[in-house]
C-alpha cells in the first residue's frame, strides 16, 4: 500500500486479488478486471498472483474459475 495524496491506495491488481480473497461475487470481479485489464493497469503475471492464494469461495474448480 501507498500513500497518494494522503489517502491508502493499493495496486489495481492487488486490489483484484483482494476481491477474490474476500468472497466478492466473481461476475463483479469479472467486471473490474476486464477494465483494469482495458486500461493497463495489470500484467499478465496477474493469473499466478491469483491462482497461489488457492480455491475461491464460491468457485468450483474447472474452466469457469479460469481467469484468461
């Protein structure tokens, strides 16, 4: 976490992480990665950071949990 203009901002990719560690509904998270991805604002590593916090809530293994 930083610091910008005196108030906490994080990475935009850190931030998706956390969505996904909360329990956030995946079609919501979905929908903030695809306009980070849009943007720039995350890299491709972005699968690996995701997949080594292991199984999400509410997501059965199989292609639907497939972030692509």
């Amino acid at each position: 976490m930083a610091i910008v203009s005196d108030i906490p901002a994080t990475r935009p990719w850190l931030t998706v992480v956390d969505l996904i560690d909360s329990g956030e509904e995946l079609s919501l998270v979905a929908n903030v990665l695809a306009d980070a991805l849009e943007r720039g604002l995350v890299e491709g590593a972005l699968r690996e950071k995701i997949d080594a916090g292991g199984q999400k809530p509410g997501c059965r293994r199989g292609p639907a949990c497939t972030i692509r």
